[in-house]
C-alpha cells in the first residue's frame, strides 16, 4: 500500500465511522425528539384571533374593512392590499356594542387610530365622521 492509498484509506475509514456512528445515535433517539417543537408564533395568534372575529361578526368584518378601505383615513390604499386596515377592524368591531350612535362609532374609530398610529398620523376626529356613520349604519343592520 503505497502512503497516498493509506492517507485515503484512513480518510474512508473516518467517513465510515461517522456515517455508523450518525445512523447508531438516529436509531437511539426517537425521530420526534430530532424535531424543534411547534412554537405558536405571534403571527398565528393574531391569525386566530382574526379568524374569531370573522366568524363572530360574519359579514361586518368584511364590510367594515372595505369601508375603511375605501375612506382610507390615513393614505394606505394602495390598490392592491385590500386587507391593510384590518388591525384596526379587528379593535374596532368589538367595542361597537358600546355606541349609541354615529358621534360614538366617530369616536371609538378615531381612538383606535390613535391607537394604533399616533395622534398625527391619525388625524382630527372629524376625518373619520363619514366613514363612522356608514359604520354604525351598518353594524346597526346586523343587531
């Protein structure tokens, strides 16, 4: 055996006992305990959540987004993310249950803007009347 077929050899040899050593410890350890376990992230509790909301107010949720949508009381609209003011639909739609009126919804909808923005970005109050009444319209339709 000349020194260069040894060298390979050896290096043969070291691969071979890895791979064994690999398949030994695979066959040890049970294949769920290879796996990293599930993490309910953030994103898939807002999901959910969403998901609830949909179902519990049916097809308000969708109406009032596309209200929002359409109003765009902050400049978001850019055509194609028809889902953008959902945040805000999934804060707004249960405190409606607490309005009497258009002057409450105009309220609650600015507050939520607030919230989720700032006071700047947000607007005056009376930027969101038209697109509050037509929200309380609405939600009223469905009680």
């Amino acid at each position: 055996m000349t020194v260069r077929s040894a060298g390979t050899a050896r290096v043969i040899l070291a691969c071979l006992s890895m791979a064994v050593a690999c398949k030994q410890r695979q066959q040890v350890e049970p294949v769920s305990s290879q796996r990293e376990p599930e993490r309910v992230t953030e994103r898939d509790r807002i999901r959910s959540d969403r998901n609830t909301l949909k179902q519990q107010f049916g097809p308000l949720y969708t109406d009032v987004s596309a209200l929002l949508f359409k109003a765009d009381p902050i400049g978001i609209n850019f055509k194609d993310n028809a889902d953008e003011y959902e945040p805000e639909v999934d804060t707004i739609l249960p405190r409606l249950s607490s309005c009497a009126s258009a002057a409450d919804t105009e309220k609650v909808v600015h507050e939520e803007f607030v919230r989720w923005f700032d006071r700047d970005t947000a607007g005056p109050q009376e930027r969101y009347r038209v697109v509050a009444k037509q929200i309380w319209e609405r939600y009223k339709a469905t009680r």
